[in-house]
C-alpha cells in the first residue's frame, strides 16, 4: 500500500510544550550522513547529543546557540533557530510597553552610529560652523535683515541677467559634452566649469532672496553636505565615506535639537523677540518691502505720496496713524512680504534641515532597514504640515508654502549629494535596476497612470530636451570642437551598416522606450488627466465658489433654523455628485451660520453648533452614498469589473474596513479617501453601515479647523468693514 512520505522534522521540547521545525528531506539526510561520519570520528558524539537534547538551558531558551559543544546537535539547532524563534514567538507574542516605547524613539529619532566622544565633538563643530554662519547673516537673531535690505536694494535687478548667462553656460557645457572631458587637462577645465556654474546658482539665489527669501535656506541645506564632504577630506581622507557620511547622524542631530532650544529661548526672551504683527511690520520695513499702495492709496501719507500714512514704534510697541488712515493699512500694504516670517523663522528651518540630514545619514549603513525610511517619509510630512498649520495661523501661509516645498526639494537634493560621492556608478546604476524593479513588481498595474500624467504635465520639456539633443549630435558630427564625442552609431544590428543619427544614444534609447509603451491607453489616461484638472480646479471650482457666494447673500437674511435646513439639503445634493469634496461645504458652514447664529448662539456655540451640523450631514451623506448608490450597483457585473472589486487593493481594503472598532488603518482610508468613491465603494463590497459611520467619525478632526478657517475669514471680514 502507497505511503505518502513525510519530511522528517526535528522536534524539541521547551517546558509543556513541544515546539517542531520541519527539515528538509535532502538536508536531512546529509545531515544523517555528517552525524555518522562524525560518530565514527568521536564515539562520545552521541552521548553529546542526548546530553543536548535534555538540558533545559538550550531548550528554554531558542533565541540562543548551544556553546562548548561539538555535536550535530549544535549545527541543527544553529540552522533552525528561525524556525524555533517564529513558533515560540507565535506562541509567546504579548504587547510589551517597551517595545512600543522603542518603536515610538525610533519613530522620532534616528538610530545613529555609536561613535567616540572626541570624533563626536569634532564633528559637532564641523556642523556648527555652518549653522553659525547662516544664523548670523540670514535671521533675525544676526544681521538677517540688514543682509536681505542689502541684497534687495543692490543685487536684484541683475537676478534676471545672472540667471539667463546660467543657463545660457549650462546649455553650451551640455553641447560640448562637458561630463566626457576625461583628458588630464579637460578634466581640469570640467572642474572649473562646474565650480564656475555652481558659483553662478549661488548668488543666483541671494540676489533673489528679496523675491525669494527662501532661497539661502535651500542653500544652506545644499552646500552642508559638501563641506562636511570636504571636511572629510581633510580630517578623514583615509576613512571610507559611507562609514563617515553614517557618522554625521548624532552629530547633525545634536545641533539640530541645539539650534530648536536657542531659537526657542531667543523667541521668549524680549517682547520684540516674539512674532507679532507689530514686530512683522516693523521689520517688513526693515528689510526693504516696498509698501503696496498702488492697491491701498487710501494709506498714502498726505504730504508725501511715497509713504505710508502710520508710524510703527517698536519701543512703545504701538502703530501711531495718522489723521484719516485706516487700521487695516499695515497689513494690506505689507500683505506680500513674506520675508520677515521667514527671517523670524529660520532658525527652526535650520533645525529641520539638520534634522533632515540627520535621518538620511542613518539609512546609508548597511544595516538599516526599509521600515525606517518610511517612518522618516511619515515623521517628515508630519513636520512639514505642523510649520504650514502654523504658518497660516500667523497669516503668510502662501509664502511659507512655497518654503517649505522648496526646503524639501532642497534636502532630496543633498541627499543626492551624499550618494554620489558614496556610490559609484555602477552601483547607482545597480541599485536604480533594484529599485525599478521592485517598483514594477508593486505597482507596475498604474505605470500607464503615471505616464500619462507625465505627457500632460512633462511634454514642453521633452520637446526642449529632444532639440539640445538634435543640437548635441550636430557638434558632434561636424566635429568643431576636439574633446566632444565622437558621433554614435547604430549597433543595434551587427549586420547592418554602420550609420550615425540624428539624435544621441541616449535620447535615441529613451524615443525608443517611449515607443515601447501602450500609447493608446497612455493618452488616454492622459486625455482623463487634463479633462480631471480642467473639472476639478476650473468648472467645480469656480462653479462651487460662485453658488456657495449667492447661497451666503441669499441666506443672510433668514433664520437660523431655515438657514440650517437649506445648508443640509444644499450640501447633501453636493455630496451625492461625485467632483465636489466636502471641504467647501464645511468651510461655507462656517462663514453662513457664524453670521446668522452668532446673536442667539453667541461665538463660541455657533461654531460648535455648526461643527456639530457639518458632522451629520457628512456621515448622512456617507449612509445614502453608500446604500442608495453603492449597493444599487453591487449586482452589477459592469461596476464591479471597473473598479477592481477583486483585486488585491480592493479585496485589502475590505479586509481593513470590516475591523472592528476605529483601527488608524480604517479611519486612514474613510476619511483620507474621496468622499464619493469611498463610500460608494463600501456599498459595492456590501460592507455593514454602522461600523463605516463608526469609523468616519473622526472626521470630525477635519471638519473643526475647516469650521473654524470659514469662520475666522468671515470675522476678518467684518473688522475690515469696520463693524
């Protein structure tokens, strides 16, 4: 009788339970063949052996080797200590404080390198100098606003004329092939060139600081890894760079928690320290912003057409005005400069740039691992978003805005930095294949998504980078300058003639690549794109803007109660169409029943009441979304097939959304997801009503500031009416 064979597994017992680690058949049996041999060797092997197998010290405890033995037994339990460790943590898994605790530091701190006490002191004054030089000159701790006035007033006009000879520099370096000049003087002349263009963009960006002023802070987080890079040199030239770049993450996260505290110890220390609209106006003046009165002439000083008709006094901390100026002119006249803020705020700008660094030197040691990347990405959005809320609190949210993305293209760009000079090019190259190809195994599915919105978004500078092409391969072929190269040729066919192109290799390859693409579904999604952007940010913008504005003046006149019922059903009919977000219903909210509700209600309970209104409609909307849409179209195959309803995305979603309770996973997608296909898509998975309403409560955390934002626009409106 057939019996079916069974792989043979080694099985030990730790206390009551017995614990199995299954064994391959063929390394089982060369490990039976290594235990005779090794029998034969030494007789008193197998007395080891059972020995081993009783003692409780190696049993008890799977996570450790056995020592001091020479028997099999050591090299099996050595081999299946993985196995053993899995299955006891199965069984043995319980929530432990501390591990959360670690979890949570390692979070918000990066697990920097153990060094020694002088190379950490020697470095921390490496990365102070830095630090030092820009405080001093680009903050308001130092002579940050005499330098921007100097800027301003002396090198701005010329930013134009620099930035175009840049450019101009660069396109003729890229013509003559600058990158290939491998000769001992062309490597020379390269050097040059790139220090010249290098010079070039800096003062490109401090004679634009007055327009820009978040341009020497994007310098500051660019040029600090090259001088640590050149510290290097001179303090470490023997040390290999990956070991030293991974040696900066204590050190950049010393000062960087060092520059917070002084920042934050200078802010409270005097009264003109702090941000406040007497001192931001105060120092619009300082740095040189050009009052708007072009806008506002009715701020116009009466006897001098040039100048402002109030005088700010930061001694008394008062705004003495003159006869007939309005109390709003200070901030509509200086509504634009956004260099003061950014002055006031740069040391904590600083401090995040070294905290930037500081996480990224952690992840070039061999030993880090992917997890800690993407809680960096998360802790770093974090940040990014507290400064902005914060920001637009102090009113210059637009500027900061354009700050802080510009702060974070400038940490991916030092980062770019410190991986050149670690890697090689080969190994760029290697580990941009890994990359591409972990990428096309997770989401090779959208690759046709987002090829699409690169023709909508990219098409301009693909036309401007495919005639330098055609510009390049004509210096070339004519053959005018000597360290050029040569013109390639077409090798894709040995047998074929050997002919040269009109375009280089590169560009030749990349045409030939895009060719590769399913082009007909790439333009289409292209075609959704532009037809996306032109609903989204045109037709319901502006359409939703001018309704909710006739809604406001129409409703101004009525009750609270009418006014209420008119904003529910109003908003419900936009929620049920699938564009419209519902940030504009709760921010309509907020400026509507403020106005009408504040005289019965008072302030405070109007708003409340309010974010307690927004609150119902949106879980009301949510419960007919999903049952009077969704699960009307669950039977259809059509539907279901369109959106994916067995795919893994799908199906993983459904998993989440049927937990109990309010897991961060579940509320991350009912309220993080668009409000219509969200829900609709709940009612098409047949998922239960309640526990989605549960899970979109917290939205509640949304609706608040959004509440509050409609609001404060409408009392800011009434102070400039004068009521």
């Amino acid at each position: 009788m057939y019996e079916p064979k069974q792989e043979p597994s080694l099985r030990t017992r730790s206390g009551s339970r017995i614990v199995t680690a299954v064994v391959p058949p063929e390394e089982s049996n060369s490990r039976f063949v290594s235990s005779q041999q090794q029998e034969a060797q030494d007789p008193g092997s197998t007395k080891k052996m059972n020995t081993s197998e009783n003692s409780n010290t190696a049993v008890s405890s799977p996570y450790k080797s056995m020592s001091n033995s020479n028997s099999e037994e050591e090299s099996v339990h050595d081999e299946t200590a993985p196995s053993l460790r899995e299955s006891n943590d199965g069984l043995n898994k319980q929530p432990s404080f501390s591990g959360a605790t670690n979890e949570a530091f390692r979070f918000f701190i990066p697990n920097f390198e153990r060094i020694k006490w002088t190379t950490f002191i020697l470095l921390t004054l490496m990365v102070a100098i830095p630090v030092t030089i820009y405080i001093f000159f680009f903050t308001r701790i130092g002579y940050g606003t005499k330098a921007f006035y100097y800027l301003s007033d002396h090198f701005e006009q010329y930013a134009g004329v620099l930035g175009g000879a840049i450019v101009a520099f660069f396109v003729v370096l890229y013509l003559l092939d600058f990158t290939s000049w491998d000769s001992k003087h062309g490597a020379v002349a390269r050097d040059i060139c790139c220090v010249i263009l290098m010079l070039g963009v800096c003062l490109l960006f401090l004679f634009m600081s007055g327009e820009h002023p978040y341009g020497p802070i994007c310098l500051f987080i660019v040029l600090t890894p090259l001088w640590l890079l050149g510290m290097k040199v001179i303090f470490y030239p023997r040390k290999d760079t990956r070991v030293f770049v991974s040696w900066l993450s204590g050190p950049l996260l010393f000062a960087s928690v060092v520059t917070l505290i002084m920042w934050m110890a200078w802010s409270f220390a005097a009264d003109d320290h702090e941000w406040n609209e007497i001192t931001e106006w105060h120092a619009a003046e300082e740095v040189g912003c050009e009052p708007n009165l072009e806008d506002y002439p009715e701020c116009q000083k009466q006897d001098d057409p040039t100048d402002v008709c109030f005088t700010i006094s930061l001694e008394d901390n008062k705004i003495y005005f003159d006869e007939g100026c309005a109390e709003t002119c200070p901030d509509s006249v200086f509504e634009k400069c956004t260099n003061t803020f950014i002055l006031w705020v740069g040391p904590l700008m600083v401090s995040l740039g070294l905290f930037f660094l500081s996480f990224f030197c952690t992840f070039v040691r061999e030993d880090s691992v992917e997890k800690d990347i993407v809680n960096f990405g998360k802790l770093w959005v974090i940040l990014l978003f507290s400064m902005w809320v914060v920001a637009s609190l102090s009113g210059v949210s637009a500027g900061v805005t354009s700050a802080i993305i510009a702060m974070t293209l400038a940490g991916f760009v030092a980062s770019a930095v410190f991986l050149i000079f670690i890697y090689s090019r080969a190994e760029i190259k290697s580990h941009k294949k890994e990359f591409k190809k972990r990428m096309e195994e997770k989401y090779g599915a959208y690759f046709d998504i987002v090829r699409g919105l690169l023709v909508v978004t990219c098409l301009p500078i693909a036309i401007i980078y495919i005639i330098l092409s055609f510009l390049n391969q004509c210096v070339r072929r004519t053959g005018i300058f000597r360290c050029s190269k040569s013109p390639e040729v077409n090798n894709d066919d040995p047998d074929a003639e050997r002919k040269t192109t009109w375009l280089t290799a590169r560009t030749s390859e990349q045409i030939n690549q895009f060719k590769s693409w399913d082009r007909s579904k790439v333009y289409t999604y292209a075609i959704y794109w532009g037809i996306a952007f032109m609903t989204m940010n045109v037709v319901v913008a502006q359409f939703t803007l001018l309704f909710l504005s006739w809604l406001i003046d129409a409703t101004s006149s009525m009750g609270l109660g009418v006014v209420t019922v008119i904003l529910v059903a109003v908003g419900l009919i936009m929620f049920l169409l699938p564009p419209v977000p519902g940030v504009p219903i709760y921010l309509t909210m907020g400026i509507v029943i403020l106005a009408i509700g504040q005289e019965t209600l008072g302030l405070v309970g109007a708003m409340a009441y309010c974010c307690a209104v927004s609150l119902i409609l949106k879980l009301f909307a949510c419960a007919c979304q999903q049952k009077l849409i969704g699960e009307q179209l669950a039977g259809s195959v059509k539907v279901r097939s369109f959106v994916g309803i067995n795919t893994k995305l799908i199906r993983s979603m459904k998993l989440v959304l049927k937990e109990p309770g309010l897991g961060i996973s579940k509320c991350a997608i009912l309220i993080g997801g668009p409000d219509w296909p969200t829900s609709v898509l709940c009612g098409i998975m047949k998922l239960r009503l309640i526990p989605i309403l549960v899970g979109t409560i917290p939205v509640i955390f949304l609706i608040i500031p959004t509440v509050l934002t409609g609001s404060f626009t409408y009392m800011a409106g009434v102070k400039e009416d004068g009521k």
